[in-house]
C-alpha cells in the first residue's frame, strides 16, 4: 500500500499507471511538474492540512499530487486524445476532449478542481453579477 506523505515520480508512476507515456518520463521531468505543481497548489490558497471528523486529510499533498497527474496528462500523448496504445499491432483509441476545459480534460483535474472549489480559494464566495 503506498501512503502519500510526498509526492514523487515513484508515486506518480504508480498512482498514474494508466497514463500513457507516463512510464517514459525521467525522474527529473516527474519532479518537475512536482514542483510546479505544488506552486499551482500553493497559489491556489489550498491549505496544507484540512480537518476533517477528526482525521486530518493533507489537501496539498492530495491537489499537488492530481494537479501533477493533470499536467502529466495535458503534455503527454493523453493531450492529444490517446487513452491508450498497443504496439505490435498498431492500435489507438481516442477521447474527444475538445468541448471540456483545462481542468476538465483529466479526471486528475476533476479532482484537483474538487478539491480547490472544497478547501482552495475556490471556496471562497465570489461577487457576481447577475443581469435581470
């Protein structure tokens, strides 16, 4: 079983095993979108640890951790449509992305914008105006 205390390409290989392409990064490439990813996070507002029945759940490392996944997605082959290859007999089957947003392209990103609109700045009410 693997805990998340930090997320690492290690990590990242084996949480996002179904991405394609993902296998083929260098450890510096993962670390990388590691860190940007934690930048995402942090001006996010998304705080470090949130409480949650007397658990503490660590929500940065959970959106670092999918905002990582996300840009791994978003810069692989899975941004070009590719949900998944076969080599010795050439075979590609592909999603239709074209109608979702940047965050909606990955369930990585879902769930990173799950995760911000629960305890980031996205929780924040927002003044809005409404014509009538």
């Amino acid at each position: 079983m693997i805990t998340v205390d930090e997320v690492t390409p290690e990590v990242l290989r084996t949480i996002g095993s179904s991405i394609v392409g993902i296998s083929k990064l260098s450890d510096d490439t993962l670390n990388a979108l590691i860190n940007q990813a934690t930048l995402i996070a942090e001006s996010d507002g998304m705080p470090e640890q949130v409480k949650v029945r007397d658990k503490i759940i660590p929500a940065l490392n959970m959106a670092t951790l999918n905002m990582s996944l996300h840009l791994v997605t978003v810069l692989g082959k899975s941004a070009q449509g590719i949900l998944s290859e076969k080599l010795d007999v050439m075979e590609r089957h592909y999603a239709d992305v074209s109608d979702r947003g940047w965050l909606n392209s990955s369930k990585w990103g879902q769930l990173y914008m799950w995760l911000y609109r629960k305890y980031g700045e996205g929780s924040t009410p927002r003044i809005a105006v409404i014509p009538h």
